[in-house]
C-alpha cells in the first residue's frame, strides 16, 4: 500500500463444480511482506454454517465491521492456512479498506 490504511471487510468466495456442505473449517490467513508470520488477520469459517450459497456452486463468507491497521509500504497477501476442502474450481479474495487521508 502507498498509504495507511484500516482493513473494513474481507469477503472470501469459493467457486465449486458442484454443490457442497462442508463442515470443515477453512482458516485463510492475510499477512504483509511475503511472511506468513506477519499476521494481519485469520478468517476461520466452514461452507456449511458460515458461507452463503450465492448460486448452487458460489459460496461466500463476509467478515466486516473490521479495524484492522495496514501501514503503507508494505506488500499484502493471503493463503489458506489450515483445511483440506477440495475447492475445486476458483478461490477470490477481497478485501475493502479505508484510507488514512493525513498519512501519504
């Protein structure tokens, strides 16, 4: 990021070839500077409870109400830390922030 920043909302999308129901929780991990040890945040949730089914094979978990400081300058990723799910087709992950408008 170019500037400081406060993560607001990470929404996390799996794209199946099918339909699932999943009871295994998923824990997706975003992080700066290339290191998975530099936590920002983990986002834990399984298909069945806590993902919408947006069109039989599109499901989809919302986290928000987040204040999470990310100071500019560094890089930002995210990879799935734990679970097995087959998630056959596609993974998205998006993330909504505000920027501090006093800090370039």
């Amino acid at each position: 990021l170019p500037y400081d920043a406060k993560l607001r909302a990470v929404a996390i999308t799996y794209f199946f070839s099918s339909t699932s129901s999943s009871t295994a929780d998923q824990t997706w991990r975003l992080f700066h500077s290339g290191n998975a040890s530099n936590v920002v945040s983990d986002f834990t949730f399984d298909v069945a409870n806590d993902m919408t089914n947006t069109d039989g094979n599109k499901y989809v978990y919302v986290a928000t109400g987040l204040d999470i400081q990310m100071n500019k300058n560094r890089t930002y990723s995210a990879r799935r830390e734990s679970g097995s799910l087959d998630i056959q087709t596609a993974v998205r992950f998006d993330v909504w922030y505000t920027r501090h408008t006093a800090n370039f």
